[in-house]
C-alpha cells in the first residue's frame, strides 16, 4: 500500500486535536481530515477509474484528491480558471464524463453536461481499503503548445512524496502556505502529499492561489504576515513580487520561514540573494511533470547559489551531449494516447554537473539562441535576470540569427507605468544594469513592452504566466512598428 494512503488510513502522524488544514471556511482536525477522505471515498467507489477534479485551492480540493485515490480513482485535475474551451478539450482528450468539484465549482460543473459529485458528498460506510490503481494525468503544454496529459501512478508520487519530505526535512511542527494553484503537481504533492505523510499543517491562501491562476497580482505580503509559515513553494514571478511588496514597505519576511522552494524557471543569483537579505530562505529547485515534479533541489543547510540542488537520492542525473537526462522511479508512464515510457527521460534541457553533484540548468535545448556572430545564448538565463525586477511580471529574449538579443517584456502593475512611459534610453540603460552579470553580447539591445490584458488578447501567455516563445517570435515585429518609445 502507498505510504501516503496508510498513515492516512490510521491517523498515525498526527498529535491528538492537531489542525491538519484550513482555508477560509474553516479548519480539519487530523481526525476530522480522515474522517472525510473515508467518506468520500466510500462515495466515490462506484464512479468512473477516471475522473475529473475541479474547483479552488482549498480543505475540499485536497480531501478530494486523497479520496479518489483511495478509491483508487485516476484523478484529472482541472483548475477553476480554465477558460471553457480548454476544461472541455482536456475532458474530450481525458474521457472524462464525470468530476468532483469544490463549493465554488459545483454550479459551473453542472453545466458541462456530464456527472457532478459534490466534494462535500460523504457515504456511511467505513474506510474502503486503498486499491492501487490510483493516479493522476496532468495536463502540461511543456514547450510545444499543445496540452498533453502526463501519466503517473500512485507508486511514482508516493516515492517523491517520500524522498521530497526527507530532503528538506519535514515535521509535524511545520506550517505549508499553499498559493500556487492545486492543479499544479508540485502543489499537489508539497501542499495536500508531504504535510499529510509528516503530520503537519497546511494552510490554504485560497485567494492569493486563484489570483495566480488567473494572472492577477496576489497580496503575498499580507498572506505570509498573516499566517507565519515555515515552508512554501513559489515561482519565480512570485518571488519577485513578494520582494517588490517587501522593499516598498521597508519589510522583512516572517521569522518563522526556514524552506522557501522556488522552481518552474530560472531564478537569477541576484534576485535570491536579494530574497536572503529580506528574510526569505530561498532554496532553488528543478523538476518536471514528467518525472513526477521534482528532480533536484538545495537543502536546508545544504545550499549553492547558482545551482539547483542536489538530485533526489534515487535518481540519477547524468548530462549527454549538454542535455540533462533523469532516470529512476519517478519517469511517468507515458503521455495519455501516447507511447509508455522507460524509466530514462530526455528533459530537452541542458546542464552541467559539478564536480560533487550539484546541478545547473541553463536553458532549454530547442529555444537556444545563436546570434549572427555565432554566439550561444541561453534565453531563459537573461529572461531570469530580467525578471529579478518586480516591474517584470513576464519576459521572453528573442534574437536567433540577429546580431544582438531582443526582449519582449509583460509589466506587473507595479511597472507597467515606468515601463511604458520611460525614454527608450532609460529603458535599455536599465536593461544593461539588470544583466550586468551577462556578457556584453547577451545583453538586450532592443525591447519591446506589451501590457498584460494585451499579452492575453493576443494569446502569448500562458495559464501559469509565461510567455509563449514562439507566438513572441511572431509578435515582436508588429508590436515594435506598432508601439514608438519615448525619445531620450
């Protein structure tokens, strides 16, 4: 049996009367979690092997997930802030004809025209014994564009859960700040996974996780003052936010943070050490979904700058022809309609391995940037440095072929007056001294600005903020002739 399941089966990890998790509409007991995650399980019992999970960051969401494993359901997550053509494409591409939904999804679920099980709904029987059958597609658009679901079972995401608590070294004293949406596999597995198998609490910023989803600015501030947790896990957009919310204020981070994981792009050793100076104990990682989420990561007392960690015991990271390649127990089973895998997969990134270890991870393969001279840039290392400023909500270097480096650069609210109203001057001085550890010839030398609600309109961004590389190489031209700088 998955060690997640069992410990929950018995209750065993959690101190008499221990609050396990709360989000705005109340807490659970340890007790009170088991409770419901048997209910609803033994409700789920008779639906579909797959099924579809929608809703908000919350108590619901994560005692959902863990029931329809227990019920040894396929779980497919589905956010709230899906648009409603992308929720039915991945229920068309999934099979999905019925889902679970929170409170706040109950009413837009009802109007997909397929089964509705509230997250609320609990049978009387006593709690099913775990079958293992369980899993999760997640949905990921990697860097093609296109969705796929990535397979995993029960078995990879107990190992993770198992070796991801080891490594940064959780207890039943810690205290997990959840703002990243649950549809998220790394919020999965570090929000509902990891606090469950240690007996420690989680705490739902439901708000701030649904602002994120949706590309608004989220108060981090007020939610890491009001909660003083010990862990979370952030983006480096996030991040960058936080320390802007920080600095204006003339604020340090709570006390009571000792691991602060940051992952899903590059984080720039400036932007970090910033982070440290502000009280955020900020520890760089890397992963992918399909390799279960994480796949290395720098410990508490065990950091390096620069790098992203150590790999999980386990795996085994080697480097073939510059590109980073995971083997171990954590490769997925295979994309959903495609081939399995075998256990070895060819990230498309490329890295170096330190002499003891330590990973670093410079970039993808396929949006490498050669300029006319010949020189071999990493876009996403200069997005990284671009991005440590919190007037930066999102940035994309172009340049293949040219002979200097170009950004498409997303404000956040806090820049999106300075970067559209500045001289061009001020701009590109500013841009050489946000990349001064860059070689001069990765330095951006021309720019263009595209406002959020624009970014949308014309589909450069992705559901988790991103920029779309190839739809900004196609943009970038006719946002250049269309919008005129500021002369100096």
């Amino acid at each position: 049996m998955a060690e997640i399941l069992n410990v929950l089966r018995n209750g065993s990890r959690y101190r008499p009367g221990a609050v396990a998790m709360a989000d705005d509409y109340g807490v659970l007991t340890g007790s009170e979690l088991v409770t419901r995650v048997a209910g609803l399980a033994a409700a789920l019992r008779t639906l579909p092997q797959r099924i579809g999970l929608l809703g908000s960051n919350g108590t619901e969401w994560a005692v959902a997930q863990l029931a329809a494993w227990t019920a040894g359901k396929t779980v497919v997550p589905l956010p709230s802030f899906f648009s409603r053509l992308q929720l039915e494409h991945v229920m068309r591409d999934a099979g999905i004809d019925h889902v679970v939904a929170t409170r706040e999804a109950v009413n837009l679920a009802a109007t997909l025209g397929i089964g509705v099980t509230p997250a609320s709904a609990q049978s009387d029987d006593s709690f099913p014994e775990p079958i293992e059958a369980a899993g999760v597609i997640v949905y990921t658009s990697g860097t093609t564009g296109r969705p796929k679901g990535v397979c995993l079972g029960l078995q990879q995401i107990d190992w993770q859960v198992r070796a991801l608590a080891e490594a940064i070294k959780a207890t039943p004293n810690d205290s997990y700040l959840s703002v990243l949406p649950l549809a998220l596999l790394l919020e999965i597995i570090t929000a509902i996974c990891v606090p469950v198998l240690v007996g420690a609490k989680t705490q739902f910023a439901s708000g701030v996780a649904e602002a994120v989803g949706s590309g608004r600015v989220p108060d981090l501030l007020a939610a890491f003052e009001r909660w003083r947790p010990s862990t979370a896990v952030l983006v480096p957009q996030l991040l960058s936010c936080w320390i802007g919310e920080l600095e204006a204020t003339g604020k340090r981070a709570p006390g009571s943070l000792r691991f602060v994981a940051v992952g899903g792009a590059g984080v720039s050793e400036s932007l970090a050490a910033t982070a440290w100076d502000l009280g955020i104990p900020v520890h760089e990682g890397y992963g992918l979904t399909e390799c279960c989420s994480v796949v290395a990561l720098n410990r508490p007392g065990q950091r390096r700058g620069g790098t992203v960690g150590l790999p999980l015991p386990g795996l085994d990271i080697a480097i073939e022809r510059d590109e980073v390649i995971v083997r171990g127990p954590t490769i997925m089973d295979g994309y959903l309609h495609g081939s399995p895998a075998v256990g070895r997969w060819q990230t498309g990134d490329m890295g170096t391995l330190e002499p003891d270890g330590f990973l670093k991870v410079k970039g993808r393969k396929d949006s490498l940037i050669i300029t006319a001279s010949g020189r071999n840039i990493s876009p996403e290392w200069v997005e990284a440095m671009v991005m440590s400023d919190p007037r930066v909500a999102a940035c994309v270097a172009l340049g293949h072929g040219l002979d200097h480096v170009r950004v498409l650069i997303v404000p956040s609210a806090l820049g999106e007056r300075w970067l559209m109203e500045s001289p061009r001057a001020h701009v590109l001085l500013w841009l050489e001294q946000t990349c001064i550890d860059a070689p001069a010839y990765a330095v951006p030398k021309d720019f263009v600005v595209c406002p959020a609600l624009q970014a949308k309109r014309l589909g450069l961004l992705r559901a988790n903020g991103r920029i779309v590389r190839d739809a900004a190489l196609t943009t970038y031209p006719a946002l250049k002739l269309a919008r005129r700088p500021a002369a100096a």
